[in-house]
C-alpha cells in the first residue's frame, strides 16, 4: 500500500481512525529521513492492513509545530485512535518491523 500525505486537512481524520496508522514526519533536507524513507515505504508495502502516512515538516509547518515536532524523523503510532508511540529518530527495518508487532499486540485501554 502506498504511504499517504498527511496535511493539516486530514491527519486528524486518518490519525483518529479505526484500525493502525504509523506517521513519518520528515523533511527533504534531512538525511536521517531519507534513509529511513525507503525502509517506511517498504514496511508500507508489507502490512497493507496498516495505514502508513507521511508529514512533510516543510510543507506542514503548523501541524508539525501543533504536534510539537521538534526534531525528526520522528515516527508516531496510532491504534484505533489512540497515540501508542512516538520517537525522534532513525529506525533500520527490523526495529520497525519489532515496532509494528509491538502495536499490532498493544490494547489500548478503554476510555
């Protein structure tokens, strides 16, 4: 499944959504995001019951600003709705491959 961009129209309503969504903030400047580009999209193309979406940090400055992103890439995870995760930083494939077990496991408390 292709990644999706996600712009301040509708993170809102993709992040709050049922099911897994995993949001790649980056920029094209940033090399730490290029690296960790191909291995999102890839993990994209394996768990098409995920949704994969990206936030161009440039583009969405007022959303990153509004999520507090403060350096990147930063990786967010939501499942049915709910922020599970969220870390700065460069993933290879088996950490992101660990990661996406590690939510598909996790049951958010009810609220």
């Amino acid at each position: 499944m292709a990644t999706v961009e996600l712009t301040t129209d509708n993170f809102e309503q993709t992040a709050l959504q049922k099911g897994i969504v995993l949001v790649d903030f980056w920029a094209d400047w940033c090399g730490p995001c290029q690296r960790f580009s191909p291995i999102f999209d890839a993990a994209s193309d394996a768990n098409d019951d995920i949704t994969f979406g990206k936030v161009d940090t440039e583009a969405q400055q007022q959303l990153a600003a509004s999520l507090e992103i403060q350096a990147i890439p930063t990786l967010m995870a939501f499942k049915d709705g709910k922020l599970i995760y969220r870390n700065a930083g460069l993933l290879n494939r088996q950490a992101l491959d660990a990661l996406i077990s590690q939510v598909r496991d996790f049951e958010p408390a009810n609220a």
